[in-house]
C-alpha cells in the first residue's frame, strides 16, 4: 500500500495545521486513519507514566496516526486516566501526529456502552484538544445472544456516527479470515450495516503464533482483506490494516505481511499492535508500506 502524493502531502499539512494552536480540527474524510499507525491501550503503564516522552518516541518513528484506548466496558469509569491521557493527545498534536480514540463495547449494558462511546466525542484534553477520530472495537462475545449483539453493536455504531458529526468513525472488526475460519464466534456479523455508519474499517488482522513462515502469513492476510471488501459489499472500503501482535511475528511473519499488504495496494493505512510490542527491526518494514 503507498498513498498517492498528493494524499499524502495533504494529510501532511492537515496534520500540521491542526497540532499548530490546541484543539486539532476535525476531519471529515478517513485520511485520518491513513498512513503509518500504531496503538496504545489502557494497560500501557510506561506511556502514562510519561506521555511527553512518549509522543516524543512515537512521532520520532515517523508514525502518523495513534489509536489510543479510552476504556472498554470492563474498566471502572468511562475514560481511563483522563487527564495524563489529554497530555498525551496534546503532545502527540504538537508533533503533528493524528490522534483516533477507541472504545470495546461488551454489548450487555447498553446504558454503559453509550454512555462510553459517546466519551470519544465529549472528550476534551487540558487545553481543549479533541480526538481527531473515533473508533469502536466490534469483537466482544460475552453476550451469547448473536442476533441482539448485532444489534446492539449496529445500534451503538449509529449513535455515535449521529454525536461525531463530521468526526471520522472507524469500525475495528473482528478478523474476517477468523471468522471465516471459526463462524460460530460471531454468525452473520453485521458487514454492510456497519459500514453504512462507518468511514473506514482497521481490521486486526492477526496470524498470532498459528500461522508460520511467510506463506502462511501473506495467505492469511491476503484472504483477509479480500473478505472485508466483499462482506462490506464495497471493494475500495478504506482499510486500515493492523498485524500482530508485533512480538508475536518473526521476521518471515513480518515480512510475509509486508508483502501482502503492499501487493494488495489498496489499504490506506498499516500498524501492528502495540506501541510496547512493536520492535526497532519492524518499524523499518512498515515505514515504506505506509509512503
């Protein structure tokens, strides 16, 4: 995957502009979710131990976008540390990198999933900074009832398009080539209603230690990408592609998702998970994917 030039220039400068005075302006494309990306969940002790030092290492790798967790439905409030959290934002906008808040809804409490999704939106760093996009993580299974957890998750998805406005909306789905491979753990995952509300999707396309050698990675990947677009039922759907988890693939691995990536030319964005995880040898296979 290579972003065309003037894409790219364009979200360069987008991304400079807004990291200029506090908040970073909003965005109404999913450009946002272009480019080199990495992650950052709410377990990442070190990162908020030191936000600045943080910002300063990630955008030192050339990274364009950081998805950062807020919360999921099992944390005890609705935004995890929201104040060292906005230092973090603040300093990653001042290096003019784009900032896209997540969010795992568990699909049993409603009330709790709503009122956590719509944080994303609400959100506000110390010096009035927002999140440049928003994103919800689609892969809990704890409520068994398949059809009402469709529901939800699509009822959900279209609330929080309706509170982000122009805000760019990501969906982050279950692997399409595991549930194809496994489809008693989400039958008739809700695809097209999904995309309906969504400006891209960033498909954790994980092979974990099951898949070896580089083969097996660059099929899986492959097959995975090619189902997204067919399940979406829309073969230029924006995708962000996540590999991982980065200490989990060795060199074949990685390079066999490299190359699937890159042959398939159609992502518009790359990242393993996590920040933590991520080693120096494999931020120099992604920089070119993302160029």
């Amino acid at each position: 995957m290579r972003l065309p030039a003037v894409c790219a220039l364009a979200a360069l400068v987008v991304a400079i502009s807004g990291a200029a005075a506090a908040p970073a302006a909003e965005r109404v494309t999913s450009s946002v979710f272009g480019g080199l990306g990495t992650w950052v969940d709410i377990y990442d002790g070190p990162v908020y131990a030191a936000p600045e030092r943080a910002a300063r290492r990630i955008a030192a790798r050339g990274v364009d976008t950081v998805w950062v967790e807020t919360a999921n439905y099992g944390a005890p409030v609705d935004v995890v540390n929201p104040v060292v959290l906005g230092r973090f934002v603040d300093a990653l906008h001042a290096r003019g990198v784009r900032v896209v808040a997540w969010y795992l809804p568990g699909h049993v409490n409603p009330a709790l999933d709503t009122r956590r999704a719509l944080a994303l939106v609400q959100f506000r760093t110390p010096i009035g900074g927002v999140f440049d996009g928003v994103s919800l993580n689609i892969e809990a299974t704890k409520l068994k009832n398949v059809n009402l957890r469709s529901r939800r998750a699509v009822a959900l998805a279209r609330r929080l398009r309706q509170e982000a406005g122009d805000r760019p909306l990501a969906i982050i789905p279950f692997n399409p080539r595991g549930l194809e491979r496994h489809p008693a753990t989400w039958p008739r995952f809700p695809w097209r209603e999904l995309a309906e509300v969504s400006d891209a999707f960033a498909p954790m396309v994980y092979t974990g230690g099951a898949y070896k050698g580089f083969d097996a990675t660059y099929g899986y990947v492959t097959r995975s990408l090619r189902l997204l677009r067919a399940h979406t039922g829309n073969p230029e759907t924006s995708i962000h592609v996540i590999g991982g988890v980065a200490d989990r693939l060795g060199p074949d691995e990685l390079a066999g998702f490299a190359a699937a990536v890159s042959d398939d030319g159609g992502t518009m964005g790359v990242s393993l998970y996590d920040w933590m995880t991520t080693p120096p040898s494999a931020w120099k296979v992604l920089a070119p994917l993302s160029r």
